[in-house]
C-alpha cells in the first residue's frame, strides 16, 4: 500500500536532504500543526515537502508563482494558490488531488474567480470548521467550504468528469453544484471588505483577528518632501 502512495508527487527518500529541487529564493514556507510535514516554495513555483527531516514529495511545478499557502492543521492538506488565482488541494497523507481542485480548473466557479482583480495574500482557516477555508487579498475575505460532495480523487490514475456545474450567484455568494442539485460542492462567501488587509488569522478556538492598515498612517510616514505631499488641495 505504501509503495502506491502519493502518485501525483516526485518522491525518492534515498536523496540527500540537501538536494531540494529548488532554483530560487524561498517564497514561503509552513509547517503542518503536528510537526510531521514542512513545505516550501521559491519565486520558480517549485514546491517541495520534508518529513522527518528528509524529501517527502515535489509537486507539479505550475507556470506561475504561489501567493499563498499553508497546511490544514487538521486534515494534513496543502492548500495553494497562484498568481492567476488558480487554487489546488494535496493531500499529503494520500497523495491526492482533491475536488475543490477541479472545481477550479473549469466551469463557471473557475471562471467567476478568475475574473477578480487581486491576487490572494493569505491562507487561514477556522479551528472549529474543518471543511472551510479562509482566503484573503487587500480588501476582501473568502470563505470557501466544501460540501458533502466533496472528496479526494487520484487524478494520476482517474479523472473525475463533472458535468456543466449548477451554479447561482447574488453579490456575495457563488455556490457550485454536482449534477444533482440537492448537494453543494464548493460555497464561496464575501464576509467583510476591508482596507488594505495585511493580515487574518485564528487566536484561538471561536475568535479570529483581522490587521489593517489605514491609508493615511501609509502615507504620513513617507519621506518629505518628495513622496508626501499635498497635490490639488488633497493627499
């Protein structure tokens, strides 16, 4: 069982720890909350895991740079989104693919979240919901969960083939159906607009904290006179 594990990663645990794969500067780098997995990624897009202090996997390099990632405290599952707003979900216990991937390859969801403007900054997620997921750009907040719908496929092996996904839409909520409308796959939610959102994250279990930073406090620190100046009577 263990030799068929992971089959959309590279893996070969008889490398040297040294040998990483990586032609850059490290871009971001997270620990799974249980100390088992860590992972990082450089300005190329290459993305490599360790476990126990040697190379656990590589994954598929993509043709643009993550902008965000983090591992599920919970379910072990590497989160990932790239400049063109594309989001992927491994699975580093299984090696898997999930379908919230797929969701946004194609079909309407994709089409709808690619079409936003900024790109996500963050990745955070609530202690007592293991099924949502929390992203963050300058302004906005996502919250995305996954439905009952929602399972982990090997695409190494099997691709899963959705029908033309049911969708509906007001001005803060897209939701994605399977075939059959009565279950919800992927349900997308504007919480809050904010301004200039540098960071959201948990606390502890029910709280959550949001840092902004207003515009004025950006531009009363610049230099003077130069950059911080009065132009047609304002800012």
């Amino acid at each position: 069982m263990a030799s068929k594990r992971r089959n959309m990663f590279y893996q070969n645990k008889k490398r040297e720890t040294t040998e990483i794969d990586m032609t850059d500067s490290i871009l971001h780098l997270t620990v799974s909350k249980d100390g088992t997995y860590t992972a990082a990624a450089d300005t190329d897009s290459n993305i490599v895991v360790w476990s126990q202090g040697e190379v656990y996997a590589k994954l598929p390099t993509y043709k643009c740079a993550p902008t965000a990632m983090l591992i599920q405290p919970v379910t072990n599952c590497l989160i990932i989104v790239y400049a063109d707003h594309r989001i992927t979900e491994y699975s580093l216990e299984s090696g898997c693919l999930s379908d919230l991937t797929e969701s946004f390859r194609k079909g309407k969801l994709a089409k709808t979240w690619m079409s936003r403007n900024f790109s996500i900054n963050g990745i955070s997620f609530d202690p007592s919901r293991k099924t949502a997921i929390i992203l963050h750009d300058d302004s906005t907040l996502y919250v995305l969960t996954k439905g009952k719908s929602h399972r982990s496929v090997d695409y190494s092996t099997k691709r899963a083939k959705w029908e033309e996904d049911y969708w509906s839409s007001d001005d803060s909520e897209v939701q994605v159906r399977d075939p059959q409308p009565k279950k919800i796959m992927v349900n997308i939610k504007i919480v809050k607009k904010n301004k200039h959102l540098v960071h959201f994250g948990s606390l502890c279990k029910g709280e959550m904290v949001a840092v902004e930073v207003g515009p004025l406090s950006l531009s009363e620190k610049l230099p003077l006179p130069s950059l911080h100046q009065k132009r047609f009577g304002k800012m």
